[in-house]
C-alpha cells in the first residue's frame, strides 16, 4: 500500500478525466489526497475516475469547468472549497494541441491553444493562491502553505515546428510558474513544473500506436521506453508532498532523456 504522504490535504488536477492528468490525479489520491477531478466535456471518464480514487480510501468529486474561462474556474474553486475547506495542492494540467504549418495557422488554433494552455493556467493559480492566502499556512498538515504543480513539456526547451502556438505556451508556462515561485516564496507557497516528454496518452496517439511510430520516436529517447502517465504521478505526489518542501521555481524534466538530444549521439 502506498505511503499516506498527502493525508488529510485537498489536490484540484485539471483536465484530469483521462491521460496525465488522470494519472497525476490517481497517484495524489492513493497517496491520502482528497482530489477534485477536473474535466470539461467527457464525465463518464471523470467519474470513473473519481470512482478508482475513492477505492484507495480518499474523498473525491468530478467538477465540470471549462479553464480558459474566468468565471467557470472561480466557480470550480467555490465548489471545491464547499466540498473540501480549502485546496492544498493545485495541479494545472489541461491542455491541448492545434497543430498546423506555422504560414498556414489560424489565428483560431493559435488563441484556443494560448486560452487553454497558458491563460487556463493564470486562472487556476490566481484563485489557488488567493485561498492559499486568506486561509494562511497549516504545519500539521504541510509545511507550505499552498503547492502549485505547473504542467509544461519538454517543448518549454526543445523548439517544436509544426507546434508553434504548443511550445510557446509551454515556454511561457516556465515563467509563469518562476514569477509566482518568486513572487509568493515568502509565503511559503511553492511553485514548480513538470516537463514531461514523450508519454503514452490519448493526445500523441500516432506517436506510438504502430510499430513503426513507436520505433521512430525511439530515436528520440536514449532510455528507450515511451512514458506512462503513473510516471508523472509519482513525481507529482513527490512535489506535493514535504519531501520536496526546499523545491520551488523549479522545472523537472521527466522524459527518458529527450532533453540530452540522442540525436547527435552519432553526429554532430
């Protein structure tokens, strides 16, 4: 049985009913969390998620909200309040991908991706740190006062034609989530990123689904396996917990080695 390390703390995971954020969301739970499952338009997967949750022992709720809108996230933190006190951990994860030629992108697929992505994540963490601020720190429960766990990608650093509005958002997430480590450290409110590269989710399907695709991406990655989203979970309930207390403004790469660039491994 897994350590109870978040016991008695409330986790919100956006975009949570399915992929990483289903994954980040499972492992905050078995690990004592109270989790809200974020999702936006599929609750039959949500459910079913918050249904395996409960199975580990901790409270969970599905709440519909759509991030990229101000008042569909402060309605969301209102009902998580309701149901839980406060929030102690935020998990900004819901994102997406509009992919296009860069002369050929609309200013559509460029806008929903920013509004997702980066503006979604502004949303959240503005109304995690406005409770985390009025409520103020709890030490038996955590030694911050609020933690925030910023989804990026490795495209936060590697340059990704063909995703042009994806990787600028992921860059811009890096300094979102260094600003508020710096701004509210005093606080005693810790800020950090995952950057997760190649794993296996609904959203790079034809990245693995074939032989051949799965071979091809290998090329990229020296450790020679695609990631699972219990991956990005276990490092998730690492910086949610105490173990992590002295982290913040951090980003963690968690990519099988992507960001060493196997490709001049031969070359260069």
């Amino acid at each position: 049985m897994a350590e109870k390390k978040l016991a008695g703390q409330s986790a919100l995971v956006t975009g949570a009913s399915s992929g990483i954020g289903e994954g980040v969301a499972l492992a905050l739970g078995e690990a004592g969390a109270n989790v809200i499952v974020n999702y936006n338009s599929n609750p039959d997967s949500a459910n079913a998620v918050v249904e395996k949750i409960k199975a580990f022992g901790s409270k969970a709720i599905a709440i519909q909200a759509d991030v990229s809108k101000e008042e569909s996230v402060q309605s969301m933190f209102k009902q998580t309040i309701k149901e839980f006190g406060t929030i102690d951990i935020l998990v900004n994860n819901a994102g997406l991908q509009k992919d296009a030629k860069f002369d050929e992108m609309t200013l559509a697929q460029w806008q929903t991706v920013i509004d997702i992505n980066l503006t979604g994540q502004f949303l959240c963490a503005r109304e995690a740190i406005r409770e985390f601020l009025r409520r103020g720190p709890v030490p038996e429960r955590s030694l911050a006062t609020g933690k925030i766990i910023c989804m990026s990608s490795v495209h936060e650093l590697i340059p990704w034609a063909g995703h042009v509005n994806y990787a600028s958002s992921k860059g811009a997430i890096k300094m979102l989530m260094q600003s508020l480590a710096q701004e509210y450290g005093d606080r005693k409110i810790r800020v950090n990123s995952i950057c997760p590269g190649a794993i296996q989710t609904p959203i790079n399907r034809a990245a693995w689904e074939t032989p051949q695709a799965l071979n091809s991406l290998m090329t990229l990655i020296p450790y020679n396996r695609i990631g699972q989203p219990s991956d990005i979970g276990r490092l998730a309930v690492f910086l949610a917990s105490d173990d992590s207390d002295y982290i913040t403004g951090t980003s963690i790469f968690i990519d099988g080695g992507m960001t060493v660039f196997e490709g001049f491994a031969t070359g260069g």
